[in-house]
C-alpha cells in the first residue's frame, strides 16, 4: 500500500531511472591580478612621478608615517602595500574592475 502515495499512484508502467552522467571537469580558469599590476620601480620615485595627492586625517597619516619608518619604506610603498592586500581581499568582479581602471591609467601616460 506504501507504493501506491504521491506520484507513484499515477503511473502504470514504472521505468528504470536513467543513469546519472556526472560532467567532466574543466580546467580550473582561477585567474588573479597580475603581479606587476601595483609594482613600484625600483629606483626612487621623484615628485613628478607621483602625481595625485590625498588627504588624509591625522591619526591615519601618523599610523601610516609611523609604519613606513618601522619597515624603512617611504610612505608611498607603505600605502601601495595596504592598496595590495585590500585588492587581493576583494570580490573577482571588483578586481576586474580595479585592473581595467590602473591599465587604461597606465596606456594613458
């Protein structure tokens, strides 16, 4: 009588269920930011070379100067440091778009 409950009491003629074909895996596409997308020259940067400026409240600036002077950095790779790790945290989509923005940033010039 337990055969005879929900769908199963609606068909007449029971065929076997098909076998499950699972798909082939593909090459895993991980693709992630190119190394060199942040790098910094390595000789010293020059005032023209850095050309925008941010503001910054006092206690970020002295968090930042204070860590460039522990590392022996200029605060500039300080900062390219932090921008690094913060990118390499984010959603694929956002890296995208970050990427796309610093190389058409760096056709530009």
């Amino acid at each position: 009588m337990a055969d005879n409950i929900g769908l199963n009491s609606f068909r007449k003629k029971k065929t076997e269920r098909p076998e499950n074909i699972t798909p082939e895996l593909s090459e895993d596409t991980n693709r992630t930011m190119p190394e060199d997308l942040l790098k910094l020259p390595h000789s010293r940067l020059t005032g023209k070379d850095l050309p925008k400026s941010i503001r910054l409240p006092l206690n970020t600036h002295t968090a930042i100067s204070t860590m460039a002077t522990l590392q022996s950095k200029k605060i500039y790779e300080v900062i390219n440091d932090i921008v690094e790790e913060y990118i390499s945290n984010l959603p694929v989509s956002e890296k995208k778009i970050i990427r796309s923005s610093i190389e058409t940033v760096n056709n530009n010039h």
